[in-house]
C-alpha cells in the first residue's frame, strides 16, 4: 500500500481531488493532511472524506522536529505539496529524498519564487500579456518553485482573459492532471 501525506494551505481542493481520485484504490492511500492554517477549508474538506487531518504552526514546521516526526511516524511514499505557500524545511526534504512534489499554477521557471501563488501568478500572466500558461508538477528542493520538473500542461491565454479566467483554466488542468501524475510517480 502506497502512502501519501498532503500538505496544503488554502481552500484544499486539490487535495480533495486527490483524495476523491485514490479513494476506491486498494493499492494507495491518503493517509493524511497537514497544513499550516488552522482556519484551512482544507480541514473540513479532508474531515469530510475520512482522512485524519492536522494544522500545525511555524515552530512546529521549522524549529523543532514535531512535523519532521509525525511524517517519520506515518513513513509516507509521497509528500504532495497541493497549495501549500511555506518554503519546506531542509530537515524534511534530507529526511525524504524525492519524495516531496509541488503544483505550481504556471509554467516554470516562469512567475515562480517567493510570493507566486495563486492569484498573484495569474494576474501577473495577464498583465505581461502571455500567450499561454500552464501548470508545472516538480520536485521540491531547497529554493521555492526550483527543483527539477515532472510534468507540465499548457493553455491557451487570449486577450480578452482576466486573471478569473486564467485561474479557471488553471483550475481545470489541476483536476485533470495532478492526480494521474501523482499515481504514475507513486508506482515508477
């Protein structure tokens, strides 16, 4: 049995898609979500669906080893990184060897770094009048959005886009793309 940990931040419906997309398997489980607001919808989402789910705070996260070892204790395959905005901890990363991914909401190296995340990254597509956009699957190192790329998916920006518009896009390519990408790297 395949274990995934997700972390996220927001409103969790990336990792609602991933939970929802292994539910029925016998061979992979979402054991667990973690995040860093204890006001996430992610709570309530990952709750809803049965899985165990956790906020911790920065100390927790960075200065001691509290998170370090509740990740040691549950020993999963896969860390998924599904929203989730704090750059993660070298102890955590040493500890899991490529074993932590990321979605970003563009096409890297583009609009990533400190800061880039959601709707900042859309407007940000939209004012620089691209073309296109996309989403990037990557492994997470020491440097925020840097480490080597698993996937990408690409989409059209029109003129007339808003950053809503891109974000729906956006959106769209996460919920078809991010979970098959997760299994292929759980079983490669």
């Amino acid at each position: 049995m395949k274990r995934v940990v997700i972390f996220a931040s927001g409103s969790g419906t990336n990792a609602e898609n991933l939970i929802k997309f292994f539910h029925n398997r016998d061979n992979v489980s979402v054991i667990q979500v973690l995040t860093n607001n204890p006001h996430a919808k992610v709570l309530e989402r990952a709750k809803k669906l049965n899985v165990s789910a956790l906020s911790f705070n920065k100390i927790a996260f960075t200065q001691s080893n509290d998170v370090l070892s509740l990740l040691k204790a549950n020993n999963p395959d896969l860390i998924v990184l599904a929203g989730f905005l704090w750059k993660f901890p070298e102890q955590i990363l040493k500890a899991f060897p490529n074993k932590v991914i990321n979605i970003h909401p563009a096409l890297l190296p583009k609009y990533g770094g400190k800061g880039m995340y959601g709707m900042h990254v859309h407007e940000a597509v939209v004012n620089n009048k691209e073309t296109e956009t996309g989403i990037t699957i990557h492994y997470v190192n020491e440097n925020y959005d840097e480490g080597a790329i698993i996937f990408q998916a690409k989409c059209e920006v029109v003129p007339t886009d808003t950053s809503e518009d891109v974000a729906a896009k956006i959106h769209q390519l996460e919920m078809e793309h991010f979970p098959k990408v997760v299994d292929s790297i759980l079983f490669s």
